[in-house]
C-alpha cells in the first residue's frame, strides 16, 4: 500500500489545518453578519446538477470532473463547485416562493487539474450563494462582503471586474467574436481553436500568449441599455464603497452560468493560481436546472490559496500550554485528576505520560512550548505539593517553585 495520498491531494495537519478551520469560521461569521446561513450539500450528486449547469463546453464538465457510476449504475460526480449543489438543494427544499434566500457553505471540491502551487484535485473552498435579487446593489453587497473578508484576513488583492450582459447581448457577441477570431483560426492555441464555434468568449482569457496578443484587438460587448444601466450602478456603488476596482473586459470567468456582474479578486503572491475569491451573477442557473426564474449572485474563496496568503498568526493556538508531568506510574492518577480540574477552568493542558522517564516527557513539555510545566513527584505529593516550573518571558516570574495544589491556579493565571 502506498502512503503517499493521491496526486493532487493532501492531508492537513496541525497549523495548516487549523488554519483552514479557522479562516473558514471567520469567513461563516463574517457572511452570517450579511444575512447568509449555512446550508451543507453532499459531497457527490448526480452527474446531471453540474452537467448542464455549468456548461458543458467549460473545462470543468469537459474535462476535470470527477465522475463515476455507483454500485447502482447512478452517473455520480464528486462535486467540482458549490452553487450548482445549492441550487439544487434550494429547488429540493421548495425555497422559490420565500426569496430572498441567502446560503453559506464550505468543504472540499474536486476537479481533475494539473497539480501545481495553490491547485489541489481536492481543494477547500468557502462561498455564498444569494438567490431572489436582480438588483445591483446586492451584487455590491456581495463583493463588499468578500472584499471586507479578505481585508480581515490580511490578504492583499486586486479586484478584477466585467460584465457579461445578458443573455441577448452575449449572442450578438459571440457573433462578433466568431467574425473577429476567424481569419486568425490557424494562429489560435489548440484549445482556442476548439473554443471558437463553441465557447469564443472563452478565448478571451485564454493564458496563451498567442491568443492574448490576437484577442488585444478584439471587439468589445455592445450592451444593451438595460445591461449598461446594471453595470454601472455596480461600477459607481463599489465607488461610492471605495473599493476599488480594474475593469477587465477580458474577464469571462471559468463556468458558463454567470450573466452580467462576474469578478475576481488575485493576489500577485500566488504564481500561477493568483485567483483567491472569483464570483458573479447567474440569472438563468435556477431556470436551467428546472425552477421557475430566480435571479442569484455569489462567489467562492479557495481556502488552500487564502491560507497561503492570510495574516500567519491565524492556525497558531491562542492558548498557553500547562504541561502536567508525573515522575512515575504512582503519580498518573494523581496527574490524571488534576487535568481535568485545570481543564475545567478552561486551560489548554497536555497529560505528559509518554516514555518512562521524567527527561524524556520533560523534552515533550518543551516540544508543545508550555509554558507551565507541573510536576508531580513522590516526595511533595505526600505534602500535599508539586512542583511548579515557569518557561515563560516574564522575568518577575520564579522559575522553579514548590506550592500546594490550592495555589496553583493563582498563581498560572
Ligand atoms: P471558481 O472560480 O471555479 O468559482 O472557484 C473559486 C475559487 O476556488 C478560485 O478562485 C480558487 O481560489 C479556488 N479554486 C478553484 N479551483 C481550485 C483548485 N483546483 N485548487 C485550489 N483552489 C481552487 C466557483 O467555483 C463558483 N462556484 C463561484 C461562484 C459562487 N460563483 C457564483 N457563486
């Protein structure tokens, strides 16, 4: 049996892991502040919830998903993103006469990439999803949530704007897009040139450096009066927010349900990967997965980019340790109860018991940096005392003391 976890996986330990834990709590109350409540969907659904809704020319569906047939012949895919699965759980629980609706989850996701810094085939992300409003300033709302939740978390970004009119302005556009791009077919990427009769607009944020030169000079959306209006209420509100913002007519996004608002806020610390929260607006999703029109907006953040990137004092345990170390066996009950006596006045205390031998859990004691380490020897337990040792920076502190059990607390708090 290989120990080594799958390629593009990873097990999460001890800071890293509470660093996770951590910015996904903040994220939760942040978003509860803004109305959102939490809603956890399954892990895998049928292949179907993300098929069609996410588009099935986009690289997700096309080639990233994870997807098998149960024991039962069920078409089941892990599931790469989290607003198709909320969608569905929202028409499940026959939420489309109560709007708005306003959701928040997190947990892992699964898409077949190629492995890199900050790109994971299980990656975590937190997002919310906000279902009832076709209204602008909800779509500022909602990138003011994320953008005041990367400023708690001390992550430096840049948000990237656009607007994907609706669904009339996109077909004269990709229209355009399909007369501008021809002539240059053969000079396109591989890829581009698949994307050209399905999906041109996703030339348009292509990596290759070929087609980013053609695309320079490519057409511009016409957006109709209504789409125009849209976006510009957003543009001025998130002025009026003083979030900044880069208006980037490049900018598609990776699925294909978004219509008007889509954003994405990179970090230039990230490498490749420099996308720590993409979101937008997706109109026509809940009619396309079989309910009536319900207009809705959202994003995602990746917690393994956020993590990498966020305040480091996250992760680290607040708590100072109180080690308790009995000399020998006789002492471990004696140790055992007073854990719990200092547990109870919510301390953060190690039971040292490993190894036969005092030096020995001693070095443990300082492994777990405690800062108190409590020893309990023969001699002074038959005085009812223990023996009491200071690892800390205060200097007024004794380093070494024998005390009874009653004034211990006074003293370590
Ligand atoms: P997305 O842009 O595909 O959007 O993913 C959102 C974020 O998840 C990315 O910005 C990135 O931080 C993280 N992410 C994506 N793929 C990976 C990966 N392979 N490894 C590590 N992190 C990754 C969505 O998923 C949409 N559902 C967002 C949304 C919600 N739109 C509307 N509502």
């Amino acid at each position: 049996m290989s120990k080594q976890p799958i390629r593009g996986t990873r097990d999460l330990m001890g800071i890293e892991h509470l660093r996770h834990l951590e910015l996904a709590e903040i994220a939760r109350k942040s978003a509860l502040d803004y109305g959102y409540h939490s809603i956890e969907t399954p892990i895998f659904e049928s292949t179907s919830v993300f098929q069609k809704s996410l588009g099935d020319t986009s690289d997700v569906v096309g080639k990233e998903m994870y997807t098998f047939l149960d024991r039962g012949g069920e078409s089941i895919t892990l599931r790469p993103e989290g607003t198709a699965a909320v969608v569905r759980a929202f028409l499940h629980a026959g939420l489309t006469q109560t709007l708005p609706q306003k959701f928040f989850y997190s947990g892992p996701m699964f898409r077949y990439e190629r492995p890199q810094k900050g790109r994971y085939r299980q990656f975590y992300q937190i997002g919310v999803e906000c279902l009832g409003y076709d209204d602008p300033y909800i779509d500022v709302e909602c990138i003011a949530l994320a953008h005041n939740l990367l400023k708690t978390l001390g992550i430096e970004t840049t948000l990237y704007l656009n607007t994907l009119g609706d669904a009339s302005d996109r077909i004269i556009y990709r229209d355009s897009l399909i007369n501008f791009l021809t002539p240059y077919v053969h000079e396109l990427s591989q890829e581009s040139q698949v994307r050209l009769l399905q999906n041109p607009l996703r030339i348009l944020d292509s990596k290759n450096a070929q087609d980013q030169k053609i695309c320079e000079s490519a057409p511009q959306m016409i957006l109709s009066k209504a789409s125009h209006a849209f976006f510009e209420t957003v543009c001025k509100n998130l002025q009026a927010l003083q979030i900044s913002f880069e208006h980037d007519t490049k900018l598609v996004r990776g699925l294909d349900y978004y219509a008007h608002t889509a954003f994405e806020f990179k970090s230039t610390s990230l490498g490749a990967q420099d996308t720590v929260l993409g979101g937008g607006r997706y109109n026509d999703l809940v009619a396309q997965m079989g309910g009536p029109h319900v207009p809705g907006i959202g994003w995602a953040m990746g917690i393994d980019r956020a993590a990498l990137l966020a305040d480091h004092t996250y992760g680290h345990s607040k708590k100072l340790c109180i080690a308790v170390v009995p000399v020998g066996e006789e002492q471990k009950q004696e140790a055992l109860l007073l854990t719990q006596t200092l547990r109870k006045e919510n301390l953060y205390v190690e039971l040292i018991t490993a190894y036969n031998d005092l030096g020995k859990r001693l070095k443990t004691a300082h492994r777990l940096k405690a800062e108190w380490v409590i020893i309990l020897g023969e001699d002074e337990l038959k005085e009812n005392k223990i023996q009491l040792k200071y690892f800390g920076e205060n200097t007024d502190i004794q380093k070494m003391q024998i005390i009874t059990k009653d004034e211990l607390l006074n003293i370590i708090r």
